[in-house]
C-alpha cells in the first residue's frame, strides 16, 4: 500500500485530500495579451509609432512627417468647423448589376462593409464650412473598398457639383481611392465622364473647386476628376498616378526615377499646384476659397 502524504490526517482519503490542498491555479499568473493594432510602422522610415501619438499628430509620422491615409470621417473632423457639417445623400447605396462574384458575392461585400464602417458608400459629401467659408465637401474613404468609384460615388460627386452650382458655393473634395470598382464593370467607368461633366458644369456656371490628393490616389479617380478641378493640391508624399510604379515598371522594362508618382516628383512636372501639409491645410483652403470665390457675384 502507497504511503499516504506527510501531514495527512490518519485515515484520509483522496477527496478529502483534494479539497484541503490549495489549489495550483490559484497561484499561476495569467498572461496578459497585447491589444493588436496599438503600434504602426512609417512606411516611409519605418520607424515604430504608437497608434495613440500618430492620432494626435493628425496620423503623420513624428519621426519624417510622412502623411497617413485618413479615414473619411477622421477627414471631415480635421478640415470643417466643429460642428457646421450637414451630410448630404448618405442613404444612396449600392447595386449589384452585374451580379459579380470573386470570393463572395459583390452584394455581400457591400453590406459588410457598409455595416462594418456604419456608412453606405466610399464617399462622404455634404456642407459645411472651412474657417468660416461655406463649402461643398466630397471625400473618399480608403477603408471602403480602397476608396474605389463606383455608381453611387460618381452620383454623389455629381449631386454635390449641382448644389454647389445652386447655391453658390465653392466645392472641396479629398481623395484616396484604387480607382474605378472593378466589381461594377463598365458602370464603374462611366463614372468618370459623369464626374468630369458635373465638374464643368459647375465651372462654366462661374463655380470654383478644389481637389486635395492624399495617399493614394490612383486609377481611374486620377484619371478623371481629381485632375480637373481649378486648384490641385496634394499632401506630402501622396502616391498618385494610373497605373501603381511596379505595373509600369514590368511593362516598359526601365528603372524608374527615384520618387515617381510622388507629390513632389508631380509638383516638379507641373501636375499639381501646391504641396501642403496637413496640419496648414485649413488655413491654405481658407486663403484659396477666398481667392476663388471672388469673382462669383452672389
């Protein structure tokens, strides 16, 4: 027969032996997990950044100023006056025509998104005001679907295009965008046209627009809207361009220059007007809806 423990009371059994020892959980440390998502890297000096510091800087690196891409709604926050945003067409959602399927059907990919980010589209538009000037805001969200243009986004631009040509006001629109859907086929390129055309409709009416290129802005967003408003800006470091630096590259079989298809290499071109950061962005849209608007008798 097994000895019985030492200490043990004379003629214990098992089970009362177990509920006098302490038990071993009792005394073992559980490991705390890290949230995921707390620290980031530059993608410009890849330094390490704390989520919580880059949201206070305005999401630019505290090490090279390299400028994140914004959620939408982040956006609209840093550029209106507190409180003076009224969201325009925020119901219009939508469609799958073509019935077009990769890993899920696009119609589910839209719901998902849509409940994930708690708005309908990739554009947010409405009115507003920028240091006391009264806008027209359009800006594309990059969490939807990259940002990507599809029918409702080329129908919000137009619709915003049209009350700023009704009531008198200058437009401001913010991009970062993959280009056309291609979940929308030829649909998704049409918007293009459409966009350009309410766009100068809004010029020959005496309108006056501005289009801020953030990172990145690409495809067929560049090749249509973003290129055409009377001012041009672009934050530091944007990529913009057609088609992405590496598609280029494999296709006319040539090294690239250094810093292609950034701001500063299209500042350089004369394909934008100005570079400007993000924390003089308010004050310099302020300044350029002053200088624009001017002539616009109301």
């Amino acid at each position: 027969m097994a000895d019985e423990p030492k200490g043990a009371p004379k003629g214990a059994n098992e089970s009362e032996l177990q509920k006098e020892a302490p038990k071993a959980s009792r005394f073992r440390f559980r490991k705390k997990e890290m949230p995921g998502g707390l620290w980031l890297k530059c993608e410009s000096c890849e330094t390490t950044i704390y989520r919580k510091e880059l949201e206070a800087k305005a999401y630019t690196c505290p090490s090279c100023g390299f400028h994140f891409t914004l959620p939408g709604r982040e956006r609209v926050r840093l550029v209106v006056d507190e409180g003076s945003f009224e969201e325009l067409f925020a119901d219009l959602t939508g469609l799958d025509r073509l019935e077009f399927t990769d890993a899920i059907p696009y119609s589910q990919k839209l719901a998902k998104t849509a409940e994930k980010l708690g708005q309908n589209e990739a554009l947010i538009c409405g009115k507003g005001k920028i240091e006391g000037h009264p806008v027209v805001l359009a800006v594309l969200d990059f969490k939807f679907l990259g940002g990507s243009m599809g029918e409702v986004v080329g129908e919000k631009i137009a619709l915003a295009c049209d009350v700023a040509r009704e009531e008198r006001l200058p437009i401001v629109l913010f991009t970062a965008s993959g280009g056309a859907r291609m979940h929308e086929g030829m649909l998704s390129l049409m918007q293009m046209a459409k966009t350009c055309s309410a766009l100068s409709r809004l010029n020959a009416a005496g309108g006056f627009s501005i289009c801020v290129l953030s990172h990145p802005t690409t495809g067929g967003v560049t090749a249509s809207f973003a290129m055409v408003c009377d001012l041009t800006l672009a934050e530091p470091g944007a990529l913009i361009g057609f088609a992405g630096p590496r598609v280029i590259a494999s296709t006319i079989k040539q090294e690239l220059p250094a810093g292609f298809q950034r701001a500063e290499f299209l500042l350089a071109k004369g394909q934008v007007d100005s570079i400007v950061k993000r924390d003089d962005l308010r004050k310099r849209l302020a300044m350029y809806i002053d200088y624009g608007t001017s002539a616009w008798v109301r």
